[in-house]
C-alpha cells in the first residue's frame, strides 16, 4: 500500500473570515482520512491557479483544494476572474490528472458568502474538500497518473 500524501489547500485571503470558515470545513473533512493537510494562502482568488500549478508539479500531494471568495462589485472585474479561475482550475485538474475540490465561492453580496462559508450552514469549504477525497479515490481506482 503507497503511503498517503499531503492534500494541498491553496486559499485566498482576501476576505479573512470567509477564508478562515472555508478553511474550518475542508480541514474536517480531510483530517479523518487520513491525509495531513499542506495549506498555502495567497492574497486573492487570482493568484490560486498559479500557486496550484507551482505546488502540483513537485508530485508532492496527492490533491488539491482551492478556497476563496469572489463577491459581486460595481464592475465586471468578478465575471473576469470568475470565468478564468475557473478555467485556469479545471484545465489543471483535466490536464494533471489533478483531484481537485472547488471552493471558490463566486457570491453576489457578502451575505451569499457568509451562508455558503459558514460550517453550520452550506459549509462549501468541507464540500470541497469531500470532492478533492472523491476525486482521490477515483483516480487511484482507475489506475491513472
């Protein structure tokens, strides 16, 4: 049996405490499965596909979660980094065969936020991080690499 690897988790800082309660959910879930949790944080939601890329190709972890918040302004700089991100995000996990959880939340108001990060609520942040063990899963069941 191969020894379990860390799961990486890339957050944005931005907004602190939505990041803190996305944090408190993704370390739930993967705390039990034995997995040790690596955590990078970054200044903004922007910065998380580069900091991804830069960490999966050591081969150091056996997956991958991103955490942030992207909350609607007055301009159209959140339908910009929503669409790349996300773009950025898949074609990593497609292209490096990357088990990833998606925890991005992309929020009209700070209110929307605040329910999907919150743990006792939609807990987004433990959502993702079952989607990156999911993923684990599947990959090591396939065979893949």
């Amino acid at each position: 049996m191969t020894a379990l690897k860390p799961i990486l988790v890339v957050e944005a800082r931005f907004y602190e405490k939505i990041a803190d309660w996305l944090f408190d959910g993704a370390s739930k879930v993967i705390a039990p499965s034995g997995h040790a949790i690596e955590r990078i944080s970054v200044p903004g939601v922007f910065e998380i596909p580069a900091a991804v890329k830069f960490a999966w190709d050591t081969g150091k972890y056996d997956g991958v979660v991103s955490l942030g918040c992207v909350i609607r302004g007055q301009t159209d700089h959140y339908d910009h980094i929503c669409r790349e991100v996300s773009r950025a995000l898949m074609d990593l996990a497609v292209q490096g065969a990357m088990p990833h959880g998606f925890g991005i939340l992309t929020c009209e108001n700070g209110d929307q936020a605040y329910e999907r990060a919150d743990v006792t609520k939609r807990d987004l942040g433990g959502k993702a991080a079952k989607a990156c063990l999911t993923m684990i899963d599947i990959r090591a069941r396939t065979g893949a690499r």
